[in-house]
C-alpha cells in the first residue's frame, strides 16, 4: 500500500491586526497589502473592529479569513483574551499591526505569547498629540515589544527615530502604493465619466478623497471655493469621504455660499471614475503620512494642489506634478487652484508628469515586494535581489544614525 503523506504548509503565518472603526487610507493599504502578498510564501488573516468588519471583508480576497474583534481600550479584556488564544493556537510568526492605537494592544499580547516577529506600520507623524500624548512616553514603553517599524514616508521615519527615539536599525521606510491597472488617462474614459455624473464638457471639476475630519482640511478647501467662484463661475467640487465632520463641512458649505457648488458624495468604491471626471486633485490637509488618494489622483493623470506636510512632497513635485501650499491658507489655497485653472496647458503637463511618476515609484507591486522582503530578512530568509531604487530625492530606506545625531 502506498504510504499517505499529509502535506505540511511551509509559508510563513501572518496575522495582520486594526482596531481602527473608521474607513480610510490605512484601511485601504491593509487591503492592497493583503490582496497582493504573495501566496506561495505567506499565508495572512486578518483581526478587525466589527465596524470595519463588512467593508473588510467584501474588499478583501475571498481566501482572506477576516475575523471581528473588539479590542480598542483596556476594558476589551475578552477581546485580549481572544487573540491572545488566536495567536497562541494558530501559530502565527508574524503580527504586523497598523497605527500606534493598533499595536498598543496587539503588539504586548503578541510578545507575550512567544510571536517570533512583531511588526507596527506608522501611517503619518500623528500631529494631532497634543498635551501628555505628545511626549510619546507610551510609545517609548511599546517600542520594546515591536521587532520592526515601517515608515509610509521618510517623514514618518523621523518622527520614529526623534520623537519616538526608536533605534535606526528597527526602521524601514516603504512607501504606499496603488493598483495602477485601475486608473486611467483615457479621453474617451474621462468624457463618459463625466457625463455619467452629470457635468458638463465646460465645468472645472476640483475633486478631494478624503474622510472628514478636521485634520484634512475641508474647511480650508471650502473658504478657498468661496473666492474662486468669484473667478471661475463653472467651477464644481466633489468631496468623496465620510466621517463625523460631514456635518460640520456642510454648515461652511452654507456659510460660504457653495453648497450649490458642492457635492458630498459619500464613500464610493469606485473612486477611480470620479477621479476620471476630474481637473485637479486637492488635498489641504494638516499632517499626513503618504496618502493614497495622492498617487490614486497621479495615476489618473491629475495634478494635485496639496499641502507641504507629511509624506506629501516625497510624491509630489512641486511645480512640476503639482503644487504645494501651505495647510490652513486659504488664499494661497485659491491662488495655486486658480493658477491651474486659468493655464490648461501648466494643468496638463503636471498631470502628465504626475502619472508618470506615479507608473515608475508607486505601483503596489513595489511596496509589497519591499515588505515581503523585510518579512523574509526577519524570518532569516535571504531575499534574492538588489534592494530596489527608491524616489529621487528622499531619504533611504532607514534612517541613519549619523543623521539621527545631527538632527537631535
């Protein structure tokens, strides 16, 4: 009789953990990271809020298990209970939680239970600490428990090393990328999107992807629209997103005179066909990581008009793939947007150059070749290849010691 050989899976076990209860560009990464991680060598699951939970997963792979949990304060002990049993039965070698809040819990249990690798993704410089918060004490405290930080942005990777002093040698900076295969810069494409949509061939579209939330700025964008209108009368703005601030911007749209000049459309799953029917991107936010309705706007061929914070000029060129102002300016805001909707030609070029850019630094494939191969550098694999060239002008994939001397 022929001996039966029960098959022994090889690929390394990643359990991928937020607690985040709003959708966003983090969100958005978790899935293109998941989506397109190799399967012949990891195999993912993922631990979610039950809020995200649907959303999670309907846009996550079918061979994806995603898992509800609630564990999102120090009350949650039979959340901490669960994955700590999740872990420890399914032998995960590797727990790689998105944002501080995220791995303040997953990344102790993690430890705790003997996971080999325990990885955290920053995905902006957290501006918004403020008081106590701000002295990152707390971080400090976590970073013992985390074998590796990924930095989105050379900025993020800063902020690691000066304000959260972690040691440059935990550090690496991969930057976001996106599913260029969905964008496009087809006439043919942009004129059916527009018309689907209900603009006309002569309106201006002005068009920002974000959740609303006052760091984005959508108030700075909305005062700024009250004096361009003055200028271009068939201006239009498309606002995609949702949030508790919707409220909020809709009483400015008021305040300012816009709101028949304004569209909330809510979350839309297509967001390429909206950035299709657009002129200009903008993103006037007050700090960000590396934002992915940036490199989503590139690849459409858009120029965007964004502010100087974060990740944002390691994307953006100024004054060759958009412009940079900025935050909290609304007239230099309206001055840069009406420059680009004055000269059709300058608006142009940057979108040309801006998709350009986008096609050689930021497809998805590159990010997550890049992590793969750190998973693999801390699985003590040997990732075969060169390291892969990064974006003229940035800083290297670590933070150097050198550097973080002079800095300090």
């Amino acid at each position: 009789m022929r001996e039966d050989k029960t098959s022994v899976d090889t690929r390394h076990s990643i359990l991928y953990f937020t607690n985040s209860t709003v959708w966003g560009g983090v969100e958005e990464h978790i899935c293109g990271l998941i989506s397109h991680l190799s399967r012949d060598l990891f195999c993912a699951r993922l631990v979610c809020s039950y809020e995200n939970y649907d959303r999670f997963r309907d846009t996550c792979p079918e061979d994806i298990d995603v898992r509800p949990l609630s564990l999102n304060s120090p009350r949650h002990i039979a959340g901490a209970a669960k994955l700590a049993r999740l872990l420890s039965r399914e032998k995960s070698e590797i727990v790689h939680s998105h944002m501080f809040w995220s791995s303040l819990f997953a990344s102790p249990i993690a430890w705790s239970c003997r996971v080999p690798i325990v990885v955290e993704t920053l995905h902006g410089s957290e501006a918004w600490r403020k008081g106590w918060k701000a002295k990152c004490n707390i971080d400090r405290y976590t970073t013992h428990f985390v074998s590796k930080y990924i930095a989105v942005s050379a900025s993020d990777a800063q902020f690691l090393a000066l304000r959260k002093k972690v040691s440059a040698d935990k550090i690496a900076t991969i930057h976001n990328g996106i599913d260029l295969g969905r964008f496009s810069t087809s006439r043919g494409r942009r004129l059916r999107a527009r018309r689907s949509l209900g603009f006309n061939d002569d309106d201006l579209v002005l068009i920002m992807v974000a959740r609303f939330h006052p760091g984005k700025g959508h108030s700075v964008l909305i005062s700024a629209m009250g004096e361009l209108l003055n200028m271009h009368p068939n201006l239009r703005l498309i606002c995609l997103g949702e949030g508790e601030g919707e409220s909020d911007v809709r009483r400015a749209c008021d305040e300012f005179g816009v709101t028949a000049r304004v569209r909330l459309a809510g979350f839309q799953p297509n967001v390429s066909e909206w950035l299709a029917a657009a002129d200009i991107n903008v993103l006037p936010s007050f700090y960000e990581g590396f934002p992915l309705t940036v490199l989503e706007a590139m690849a459409s061929g858009l120029p965007s008009v964004a502010t100087n914070v974060g990740g944002i000029p390691e994307a953006i060129e100024d004054g060759i793939s958009g412009i940079l102002v900025p935050p909290g300016d609304p007239a230099k805001l309206a001055n840069a947007l009406s420059f680009l909707l004055r000269n059709t030609h300058v608006r142009e070029a940057m979108g040309k150059a801006a998709h350009l850019r986008a096609n050689r630094w930021f497809g998805i494939e590159k990010q997550v070749r890049e992590t793969e191969k750190m998973y693999l550098q801390l699985c003590g694999k040997r990732a075969g290849g060169r390291a892969t060239e990064g974006p003229p002008m940035m800083i290297a994939d670590q933070v150097s010691s050198s550097t973080m001397h002079e800095m300090g």
